[in-house]
C-alpha cells in the first residue's frame, strides 16, 4: 500500500493531533508491520512498535477500497 493510495480520515486526523502522532510512523506501520491482523474482508489492522516513540506500539487500522 502506498501513501498515495490512502485517504485518511477524519477520526485519524484527530488522533494524529491528539496524540502528535507523525504521518510517517503510520505509514511506516501500515508499508512495514511488525505485525498484521486480516478482522474482516473490509479490516485490517497493522501493528508497529517505534525506538523513535519510546518503544511504544502503534496500530492502524485499515478498511481497504476496491477500485
């Protein structure tokens, strides 16, 4: 998946503010998961754990488009 590729949402904007969470690390953590949970057809849930952030774990979840 490429950065490209996403379109982020609202939810994740604010979290992103809330949490001075850097658009890097989540697409770092969506490109290279330390870990990847398929929930459903439509979820996906990407897990990485950053040095960078105190060795705290980030996870993102996805809900994948068909184009």
């Amino acid at each position: 998946m490429e950065a490209g590729d996403l379109n982020l949402s609202r939810h994740l904007m604010d979290r992103m503010v809330q949490r001075d969470l850097d658009k890097n690390w989540i697409l770092e953590t969506i490109q290279s998961p330390d870990k990847e949970e398929h929930v459903d057809d439509d979820e996906i849930h990407f897990f990485k754990i950053s040095e960078a952030y105190s060795n705290k774990c980030l996870k993102v979840v996805v809900n994948p488009i068909e184009k």
